[in-house]
C-alpha cells in the first residue's frame, strides 16, 4: 500500500482529452489542485462534431460553461431521426424542442469538439496543464506513486487518475494488457463546409440513416457552420484504430451504394474522410487499485452508438471529485466509492451501444420490419430516459456506505 500524505493528496490526470481536463475542472471547483499530463504538444481535438445530451449539459452546467459553449453549439430541435437507407422514410424521431427541457431540465446540443474543449479548458489554470509528457511508465511499489514520461522526466503523486484514453497505459498498468477484440465494424467521418452541404442535413436535426451491415448519422455543428458526418461500415480487414487515419470519398461512397441519392451527394461533398476500425474492450470490474483509477475511455471505451462516451467522462470527472472531495482523509476509499457509483452505469451504455449494433444493423426483412415498428411505437426521448435524467446525487446518497 501506499502511503499517503496529510491534508489534501497530490492529484495527477494523465491525459488532456475531454474526460482529464473535465477532471482538472471538477477537481478544482471542489477546492483541489491537480496537474495534468497530456503527451500533445498542444490541447487539441480532432476536427468532428459530437451530441451534448441532456446529462453532460447538466454538468456543464454546474462548471459554468454550458452557455460559452452554446454559443458555438447548435440547440437540436430533432434528436435520434432513424430514416430507412433507401428513401429516407422517418421511422422515428424525438421532438427536442418541446421536450427535452421540460423532460430533462436541459436542451441537447451538437458541438465541435475543440469548443466542447475550450469550453471546459477555460475552467482549467494554463499552468496545470502540462504538454509533451509521454507517461511510459507509473510506479505503484513505492510510497508514493511515479509517473515515468519519456524524455526522463518523473513527477509523484497520491493520486493517479488515468484519462488516458482508449490505449490507456494506466489501465494496462493496473490491470494488465488485454487485447481489444475485432468489432468487425469501422467508421468513416468527416466535416463537410454547410453550404457544400444539402438543405436537409443542415436542419437543427440528428439524423441517422439505418439499413443491411451499415448506418450513418450527420448533424450541424460550429453554429451551424458545418455538417458532422459519420458513417458505420463493414471493416473488411480494416484494423486501424485511430482518428488521423484517412479513406477516400471513393472508399466511402462504394459502402453506400444504393443508398438514398441525397445522402451519397453530402458524402461527395466530404473532402477526405477519416476512417477507423471499431474494436471491442469487456466492462472492467473494478477501476483502481492504490490510489490509482480510470476514468473515461480508459475504465469505459463504448461504441458511438448511443453518442455517450464524451458525457459520461464529464460525469464521471462530477462524481470523482465529489468523492475525493468527501474522503479526502482516505483517497483509496473514496476512488472505491466512485467506481461503485460509475461501473455500474458505464457498463450499461456500454451494453447498450453494443447492441445497437446489432439492431441499426438487420439485413431488410421480417426482422427489421418489426424493429422499424418498434421504433415507430417509442418515443426515444423516453426510452432514453434513464441516460438523459441521471440524478448524481442520488447515485451518492445511495452509496454513502461503500467501503
Ligand atoms: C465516431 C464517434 C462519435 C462519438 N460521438 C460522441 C457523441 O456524440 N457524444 C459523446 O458524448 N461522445 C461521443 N463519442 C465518444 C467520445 O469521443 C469519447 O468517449 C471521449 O472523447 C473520450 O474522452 P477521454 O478524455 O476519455 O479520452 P481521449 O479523448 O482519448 O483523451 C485521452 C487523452 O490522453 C492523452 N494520452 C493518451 N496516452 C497518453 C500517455 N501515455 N501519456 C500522456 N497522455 C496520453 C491523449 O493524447 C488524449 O489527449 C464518440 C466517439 C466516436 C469514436
């Protein structure tokens, strides 16, 4: 076991995407310190939109950046449109503008990535940031934990939070290397400039074109200035899984052959798309061990299928400083406390998204004319009701006793 110092612990993040500086900024406003180490040379994300559901809104709320972002955002006014491949048909759609807020006490918007960022850096002194620290390696054996960066340099601290990504070092570390399985599926995406784009995927809209083996999804995003594109595909023996790998248009267009003429025209307009393969991680048990945790795509990597990842990483920055915020006295009881808060709905999503893969998937037939029936019977801002109306403090309340 490690030893810990008094007061307040040393708190290091490691990794500056989404899931580390929501934790820096969370962890702040909770009164603590904490620095983080991001490999970059700069904090960047890459050039793609994403949903902000009602959930994280709220948390950004609570972090005071929720109307900076807005800004830049696009309030939906249709959120999870399911249209059929061939024509476009509405099989299902949520009618934001009258709902959400009063279902979920918050608007859901569309951003880009690098406002999503900005947005919540501004709440993130620029001197606990640290850029070009490549962790290598963390130490656990000694009285204190060490993070081991290339280049030589080390820095110790109580606490390591390891939001270090899909590729996490922290979670191999702790847990040992595990192999990510082939999904089978890879996705294409791109930014497409709005006025090169057609009329109806610049609707405030999400929408998303499901047929045999593949799905697509675009949205507005940058105040509108662009359309978020982002397609699912067979990977064939595609195993890259990385956002700056590259496809051609022509790659992208074979796989939507057929579809309907209006979407393979806003594909023609996507420049050069990036391409990566999905691949597949179990739900991990548990996420710390000696001061140590996950948080993120590191403890919770998903498919982008229910458009979560990002806010349960800001959820989980929310609970994990309250809990050290709690147990200051006794960090490794309080990263126990957050993953039995965490684990359990993490695991669901990521259940949930799993099968969606399944299901936005089903070859034409008697099986995907009762999952179209289905979807024509919901009203997914309800189903979707245990995402998007998450109460934080009752998942407290009921694990005040974790030990
Ligand atoms: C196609 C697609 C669409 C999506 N759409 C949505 C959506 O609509 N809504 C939503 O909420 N989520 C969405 N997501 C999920 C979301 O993008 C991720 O869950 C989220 O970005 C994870 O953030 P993170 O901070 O945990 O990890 P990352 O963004 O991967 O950040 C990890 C950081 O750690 C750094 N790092 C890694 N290793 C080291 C190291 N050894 N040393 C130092 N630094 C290191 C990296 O450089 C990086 O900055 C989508 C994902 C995909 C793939």
């Amino acid at each position: 076991m490690t030893t810990r110092t008094a007061d307040k612990p040393r708190l290091a993040i490691l990794g500056g995407g989404i899931g580390g500086l929501a934790t820096a900024a969370f962890l702040r406003r909770e009164g603590f310190d904490a620095t983080v180490f991001e490999q970059a040379t700069r904090i960047a994300e890459v050039g793609a939109g994403l949903v902000v559901a009602p959930n994280a809104a709220r948390q950004l709320r609570r972090l005071g950046v929720l109307e900076e972002l807005a800004k830049n955002a696009v309030k939906l006014e249709t959120g999870w449109e399911f249209r059929r491949w061939q024509d476009g048909t509405v099989l299902s759609s949520e009618n934001l503008a009258s709902s959400c807020q009063r279902l979920y006490g918050e608007h859901t918007y569309t951003a880009h990535r690098a406002d999503l960022l900005a947005a919540i850096q501004s709440r993130v002194p620029v001197e606990d940031v640290i850029l070009d620290r490549k962790c290598v390696g963390l130490d656990t054996s000694g009285n204190t934990l060490r993070l081991d960066f290339a280049g030589g340099e080390s820095a110790e601290a109580d606490v390591v939070i390891g939001a270090d990504g899909v590729h996490s070092i922290v979670r191999n570390t702790l847990f040992g290397a595990s192999a990510a399985t082939y999904s089978g599926l890879c996705a294409f995406r791109a930014l497409v400039p709005a006025d090169r784009a057609p009329e109806f995927a610049r609707r405030p809209a999400q929408t998303l074109w499901i047929g045999p083996a593949h799905h697509l999804v675009h949205y507005p995003v940058a105040g509108g200035d662009y359309v978020n594109l982002v397609a699912f595909a067979p990977a064939g023996d595609y195993t890259t899984e990385s956002w700056t790998a590259t496809a051609t248009v022509d790659e992208f267009l074979a796989e939507f052959e057929g579809w309907d003429p209006r979407l393979t025209d806003l594909i023609r307009a996507a420049g050069v798309p990036g391409r990566w393969a999905l691949l597949d991680r179990e739900p991990l048990a548990r996420w710390s061990e000696d001061g140590v945790t996950l948080l993120g795509d590191a403890a919770h990597p998903m498919y982008p299928f229910f458009a979560q990842g990002a806010a349960q990483a800001i959820e989980d920055a929310a609970v994990l400083a309250r809990c050290l915020a709690e147990g200051v006295d006794d960090p490794a009881t309080a990263l126990r406390r957050y993953e039995a808060i965490r684990i359990p709905r993490t695991t669901k999503l990521q259940a949930a998204s799993h099968m969606r893969a399944e299901i936005n998937h089903l070859p034409d037939g008697p099986e995907q004319q009762r999952r179209d029936q289905a979807y024509a019977n919901e009203d997914p801002l309800l189903v979707n009701g245990w995402i998007y109306g998450h109460d934080l403090e009752a998942s407290f309340a009921e694990t005040v006793a974790v030990r």
